[in-house]
C-alpha cells in the first residue's frame, strides 16, 4: 500500500451552471488543504435513485424495456426511478415498481445503496429488494413512458447482467448486491 | 410480458446547455414516431470511460482510495478513467492502470461494456481485465490525485463490492463482470 491516506480536499464555494428538471450541474470550488491549491470542479446534483430487485414467488426477475434517451437506444433493466423529496428508499421502490409493472405485494427491504458516480456526481442509488412480488394493481406509466415488462428466472437475470443482455451499470450493480445476499 | 415493442424516439434536434472539461450538458428534442408527442431531454454527453480488474499472480485485485469530487468524500475503487479520444478501451485501461497504480504486464482482454446510465447519459464505460499484473512503473499521478493503492485477496474485494465498502456503482458492477469471466 502507498503510505499515507488522501487528503480530503475543503469545498469552499459554488455557483450553478445550469439548473435542469433531472439534475442541476454545479460548479465548485475545492482548496486542498496541504498543497494549498484551489480549483474547480464540475458536480452534477440529482435527486437519489431507487433500483428495485423484485422477485415473483417462483423465483422470476421482474425486468423492463423501454426507449432511454441518453443512449437514445432501447434498454432492458430493472424497474426504478427518481426518489421524490422526503421519500423513504424502500417505499420509492414499492412506487415505482408498482407504476412501472403493476406488480407488488411481498417482503421488502433494502439490499444496499451505491453512488452512481462519486467523481462527479452527488446522488446515492438504493437498491430495494422485493421479494414475493405479485400483479396487484393496473399499470400507471408516466406521459413519456413506454415499458416492456417481462419476467426471467433468477439464473437468466444474473446471466444477463454478466453477458452484456443488461447494460444499464446501476441495474448491473443492483444484480450484484442481491446475488450476494441471497447467496444464490 | 407487456405485449408490443417500445417505440424507439426520434431525435430531431440538440442545443448546449453547457460544455465543461468533464462533459457537455445537452438539451435534445425527441419525437415520438406513434404518438406524435414532441420533448425535450436533457442528456449529458461525456468521453466513454474505462475502469479496470487488475489481478496480481497471487490472485488479489489492485484497489485505489482517492477523494471524490461528487460524493466530497474518500472513496474506494478499481482503477480507472477516462478514454482520450482515439484511444483504444483496452490501451487506456493499461495506461490509468499504470499512471494510478505503477501496475502493468499480464494477461489484457476487455472483459465487457455497460452504460453509467442509459436514462440521461450518453456514454459508455468499458472493463478491462489484467491477470498477472505487476509493479512495472513509477506511480504518474495527474495534478489533482492523491491516490492510495493497495491488493486484497479477490474474494474480498467481491465481499466488499457486495457488502457496501466498495461503493462506486461502477467499481461494483466490473467486478461482477470478472466473477462471471472468471468463474470465481
């Protein structure tokens, strides 16, 4: 191991560059505090994110497909969304698979949280497990959604996520964590 | 499963909002091609990035501990960075490897690809393998990075990218990428 442990640098200012529905793009200024130097950094500030792992009562991976404008492709992941102001994780979870898939019900619980990408972003994303999830309500998509909804065995969902099928990283991730605690 | 296949968006137009040394905010105007709805989304545009499983002979993955400008705090992590432009996934993961770390030779293959996030982010992030990596240089840091470079065991780092010790979804998700490669 090198010596020594990093220094954790001293934020001293921000002002925003841009303020947007999804995120807003900051710009902050950092001091270090042994060298002494100063200089700014480009942070984008979003809302938390929810994952949601949900399993059916036969051990099928609730999956979804939808058009997403970043990659401007389709993209097949798990159901999640945006985390509303004051939102507890778990029950985000429970909203958006439930808006998304129409599905619910079951034993919910959170499987851990990740920073989508702490170099430049600020926001956490928090995997929901659901375990025992069953049809309970109609589908209710927002105006610019358009989802596939499927459901894979448990083996094919981890397949997936290892072989490139999902390549959504946070969906990737969510897979991981829920491997790991189901010792599947 | 839902019936019908997402209608993929068209894209008919994209302003700046702002362009930064990091990445450029874009507001791009979508088409729905059976609807006819007409949106704006906003979509961050960035160089693809590269983070690497880089495994000594005697089996332990190289980590890096280092302040985090998104999450403003210290943050551990596989090796990576970004892809200059021209640069070849597996070239660049060679060079943060070494530049972050003074590791290098083995055995490199890309071990797969995902999206950071296919919702609002253009990019994608390629995972690069190095089996048998050894110290073969001295450490080149950039300007800003202070790094702490440390092995542990393989099966550690799994525990702690399962666990919440390792936290970079990024990180999190290459590694489930080599258990699957590798068989571990």
């Amino acid at each position: 191991m090198t010596p020594g442990e990093p220094s954790r640098w001293v934020r001293e200012g921000e002002r925003t560059l841009v303020s947007t529905r999804v995120l807003d793009l900051k710009s902050e200024h950092y001091r270090h505090p042994v060298r002494g130097t100063q200089k700014d950094f480009v942070v984008i500030h979003a809302p938390d994110w929810v994952n949601v792992v949900a399993v059916t009562p036969d051990m099928r991976i609730i999956l979804v497909r939808q058009f997403r404008f970043g990659s401007s492709a389709l993209s097949l992941e798990i159901p999640g969304g945006v985390i509303e102001k004051g939102e507890d994780p778990v029950a985000a979870g429970i909203r958006e698979l439930s808006e998304e898939t129409g599905y619910g019900g079951g034993k919910v619980r959170l499987l851990g949280s990740v920073f989508p990408n702490p170099a430049i972003q600020d926001n956490r994303c928090h995997f929901v497990l659901v375990q025992g999830a069953v049809p309970t309500s109609p589908i209710n998509w927002d105006d610019d959604e358009e989802i596939q909804v499927s459901t894979v065995p448990v083996s094919e969902a981890l397949a997936l996520a290892r072989s490139g099928g999902i390549t959504h990283s946070l969906s990737v991730a969510a897979l991981m964590f829920y491997e790991g605690a189901a010792g599947v």
